[in-house]
C-alpha cells in the first residue's frame, strides 16, 4: 500500500493503467492497493489465521476476513453484503462455514441443489463463484470515500450475475460513498450504465 492521502485506490491485477497524478487532482486519492489474486493458492493451501479486516493484495486472508466480518458487529453489515450478493448471483448458495486446521483457515459451503444440501470445500465451487467473492471482499473492504477499481467484473460470470453484481457495487458505492471504476469490453457491464440497454 501507498500513501498520498487518507482516500483508497483498490486495483485488481490487469486493470486499466490509471494516472495517479490525474487521480489525486480529480478524486483526491491518498493511497492505494494493487490486488493481483492467486486464486490457485488460495484454493489449494487455504488462507493463514489472520485477524485483518481488509483484504490482502494476493486475497490469501478472503477466509478469515470473511470470518472476522461475521464474528464483529460493527463488521457484520459487510458479511452480510457479501453473502446476500452471493446468494442472489448463485442462488443454491446455502449455509456457509469456515473451518480451521492450525493455522489455516478454509471454507465451505452447503449447496442447495442437491438433496440434504451438501457441505462442500470452497475449492469445489467455480472461478465465478471465488472472483465474485474476491471482488465483493475488495468492494466492501474500501474505506467510505475510497475508490476501488475492478477489471473485468464478468470474468466466468453468466450475464444475469454480472447485472447482480453490478447492480450491488452500485448499491453499496452509493451507501458508502465509495467510487467504482469498472474496466470491461463486456456489453452486459455496458448496458448498465445505459439508459436504454440493448
């Protein structure tokens, strides 16, 4: 992380190349975090104990952070967002739990599709389903007057999710006074910011 003000830059690995001369004059950034996922890792090791609130660069605490928003009432509302988006882009998205072996700290979740609603590992799930829950952690990490930045918001997501999605950083930007900028070639992230979408 940087400083140039008490503002948040949060930028996921490959967005657009923003001046930050620009930036701070336009928005008044003071600091930023670049965040480039290791999705893989984080499937494959879990995420290690950690009682941080905001998300790392890597994502590597995405388990624990989750855990800590649910478990801190002045946190929870963040939890909440999170797990409501999910649930409305993957609406077979049932309980959710966090397992702990040492220092590690995983996730599962049971899924409605299937009788008895099984428990599963987090690692079973799709890329969507672990990139949206990346980027709502990045979104609901930003501090109010922050700014987060997200590159393409589609990747692995059905058009009706990408709406959601949309639609939810949309909803919590207003409510936190947290600016979005959305890099995309993506014509269902465009159409939402059209009057009239195709």
């Amino acid at each position: 992380a940087g400083n140039l003000a008490d503002e948040h830059l949060l930028r996921l690995d490959g967005a657009a190349v923003l001046s930050f001369m620009m930036l701070n004059r336009a928005l008044a950034v003071r600091s930023f975090r670049t965040y480039h996922y290791e999705i893989n890792h984080l499937l494959r090791y879990g995420s290690r104990h950690s009682s941080a609130v905001g998300l790392e660069a890597t994502g590597d605490n995405l388990f624990p952070l989750l855990r800590n928003w649910r478990d801190d009432a002045k946190l929870e509302e963040r939890y909440e967002f999170v797990l409501a988006t999910m649930r409305k882009i993957f609406p077979h998205l049932g309980r959710v739990g966090f397992e702990t072996a040492g220092q590690t700290v995983t996730m599962n979740v049971s899924d409605d599709r299937w009788p008895g609603n099984p428990t599963i590992p987090i690692a079973r799930e799709s890329t969507g389903f672990i990139t949206a829950l990346l980027q709502l952690c990045a979104l609901a990490s930003c501090p109010p007057g922050g700014l987060v930045t997200l590159d393409e918001i589609e990747t692995s997501l059905h058009p009706r999710a990408i709406r959601v999605l949309v639609e939810a950083c949309r909803t919590w930007a207003a409510k936190h006074d947290i600016r979005v900028v959305l890099a995309t070639q993506s014509e269902t992230v465009l159409d939402q910011f059209r009057d009239e979408p195709s």
